[in-house]
C-alpha cells in the first residue's frame, strides 16, 4: 500500500467517524418509515437530503423516477457509482434491510467527497427505487443514469458474510383471468370460475416443479380471489415469480410457466393475460478483481471471512452488472437465525451490528475506491468504455 493509499483510507476513516451518528439516524428513520416500490418520497428526500446538507449537489426525480435521485461529486476521469436502496417490503418494513444500504451508500459518498481530486475521481451516489420487485435500476439503466460510469457497487445485509452472493435470473408476471359471474347456488352452470383457472394452473406448476433444473424456483400469491363465496369469481388475479440461474435459462423457463397458466384458461373457460410486472432481473456478474480488493478492506476493518454464494436471491443490481463492472458484497448482521423477508429480520436491521455495517460497509466501498483510483485496475477501467 502507497503512503497516498493510506493517507487517502486513513481520510475516508475519519469521514465515517465524524459522520457515525448521522448515518446510524439516517439508517433507522428510513427504518422506521417504510416506503414501498416506487412510493419512498420520504426515505429518498433523506437519503439525498443528507448529501446535499453536506453542500454536494443533489438532482432529484432523475429519469422520470420521481423518488430516484443522483449525487455527483467530482470531475475526475474515473467515474464510480455507489448505488443506495431505500424500498421496503409490503407488510414486513425493512425486511431486507435497505435502510442499511442507503445509509451505507451516503457514508460512502461522504468519505469520498474530500478525496476526489486528489484522486482523479467523480463519484456518484445513485438513488435507486424500487428495487423489491420494480426493477427500478434497470429503468434507471435505459433512460441514461449510469452513462459515462465505469463501475458500480453497494453492499447488502444478510445473515452471512458473502462476497460472492449468488443471484439469479428473475422474472415477475402478472397474471390475470376473466371469467362469469353466476349465483354459486342458483345457477352455477351458467357461470365460469376464474378462481378454478388459478387453482388449475397452480396444481400445474406443483406438478412441473419435480422437472425443474437446479437452480430453478417457481412461487406466486393471489392477490384477488374474487368478492363474496356465493358469486362464482369473474377474476382473478396473481403475482408470480419464476427464476433460474441466468437470463438464458431463465429464457427456458418463462414459456413453460405460461403454459401453466393457459391450462387453466382452457380447463376452465376463463380467458388468461399474462404481463410483465417488471422488468426482467438478471443474473449477476460480479467483477472478481474489484471483488477481491472489497475482500481485503473487509478484512483490514475485521470483517468475518465471507461464505463465498452462500447466499441466494434476485436483484436488479444483476442488471446493472452485466452493463458495466460491479460487486454487490452481503455484511453479516445478528438476526438470531431470522433470514431476509422475514418480520425477525426487519428488528434487527437496526441492532447494533446493523449500525456498524452501515459504518463499515460505507467505509468499505470508500476503501475500494480509493484501491481503485489508485491501483493498476485503475488503467482496466479506464481502458473499458463506460456505460452507455
């Protein structure tokens, strides 16, 4: 390590530290206020809101996401994104625990502010909603936030310490069916059951789960089962998930989930629409070099040794990999044996181990930056063209 690494580091440390109790309040109200997909005007009013009190320049309602922001910093060659989460899950809050990520991502933000120059940085803090379910940073991605970015990261709470998490292939449907309504004991005959057509296509899907490759997963809820038990259901509705390990296998998979829902249709009568509620979610692509220098940071702030894919899930921050170099390292925090998405999880996103990996994965990335900025990965980057 350079004496100008390690000044540059020592800098970021002091940074976090003065910065701890603000980024720690910051991570709890957005805990404490849960926003859902695309509706976190408040959580992203802070998260930005304590950048631009730092006096950096803040642009809000980016690429015609009301609640997506961007914070630039810098006019140096090498341009880095550090991405902030800030949506929670409905019914269950921060199960997820973006309230770690977004204040994680400001504290990383800050840490780099005074270095950028010496440097030859620009850092971007992108504000990206919707992640649970909205693939917001894939629209993010088409309307030109990440254009000029040569690499991006953010960090993740789970139970584990994973560098290398294993994220798959997702895609999120909306599934529809129309059929008749008819008095349920009266005149059943003359009515279709679209609730049946659910029921159908269900059972389908128990029964293709046994030839599923590895890897693969098929899960859904009714959202609408109809209005009253002796109507017999003109609609249903559902939001399904199929997933696999790659776009291409997941590419497999879609039609044969389809034809699951057309059974039901035709067993039924009822008429079937099947939309997308998103945007695909890619499978990731971490860049194993700036992966490693995360490792070493890590370590150097005595992190646990990661479970290299230990950990399982889909995030659009797949998507943002397969555009330009990216990591998206998981910090371990104390659940009691609780895993993401579950109500244990969302109390303890904000225990004490969750405060300190909002301080140290921001003091993390920070530190892999200024690796970047300053190693011979530097010339790889710039020599890639970035995002367009």
């Amino acid at each position: 390590m350079s004496d100008a690494n390690r000044s540059a580091k020592a800098h970021a440390r002091t940074v976090v530290d003065s910065a701890a109790a603000d980024l720690v309040a910051l991570s709890h109200r957005v805990h404490g206020s849960p926003e859902i997909a695309f509706e976190e005007y408040r959580t992203s009013g802070w998260t930005a809101g304590l950048l631009a009190d730092a006096g950096h320049p803040v642009e809000s309602a980016i690429c015609d996401l009301p609640t997506a922001f961007s914070c630039r910093i810098g006019s140096g060659p090498l341009h880095l994104a550090i991405c902030a989460e800030y949506d929670a899950l409905p019914g269950l809050g921060h199960a997820c625990g973006h309230n770690i990520i977004a204040a994680a991502a400001v504290g990383a933000g800050l840490a780099l502010a005074p270095l950028v120059d010496d440097l030859g940085l620009t850092v971007s803090v992108i504000g990206t909603p919707a992640e649970e379910g909205g693939g917001g940073k894939q629209f993010l991605l088409d309307r030109g936030a990440f254009a000029g970015v040569h690499a991006a990261m953010m960090v993740h709470p789970t139970p584990r310490e994973d560098l290398l998490p294993r994220v798959t292939a997702t895609a999120i449907m909306q599934v529809a069916y129309r059929g008749r309504a008819a008095h349920a004991s009266l005149a059943p005959h003359l009515g279709i059951n679209a609730a049946d057509a659910m029921t159908v296509a269900q059972v389908a899907i128990g029964l293709l789960r046994q030839h599923l490759r590895p890897g693969e997963q098929i899960h859904g809820i009714v959202t609408d089962g109809g209005a009253a038990p002796n109507v017999v259901p003109d609609r249903t509705e559902g939001r399904w998930m199929a997933r696999a390990p790659r776009l291409d296998d997941l590419a497999g998979l879609r039609p044969r989930v389809h034809h699951c829902f057309e059974a039901g249709a035709l067993a039924t009568g009822a008429t079937v629409e099947i939309t997308a509620a998103s945007p695909d979610y890619a499978h990731m692509e971490h860049d194993h070099s700036m992966a490693e220098l995360f490792r070493e940071n890590s370590r150097d702030l005595g992190r646990p040794e990661s479970e290299d894919g230990s950990v399982t899930f889909s995030t659009d921050m797949g998507n943002v990999s397969l555009a330009l170099p990216s990591i998206h390292p998981c910090l371990a925090i104390e659940t009691g044996g609780a895993v993401n998405h579950q109500p244990e999880f969302t109390a303890a996103a904000v225990n004490a181990s969750a405060d300190r990996a909002v301080l140290e994965g921001a003091l993390g990335m920070a530190w892999t930056a200024v690796d970047l900025a300053t190693g011979p990965f530097r010339s790889r980057l710039l020599d890639r063209a970035p995002s367009a």
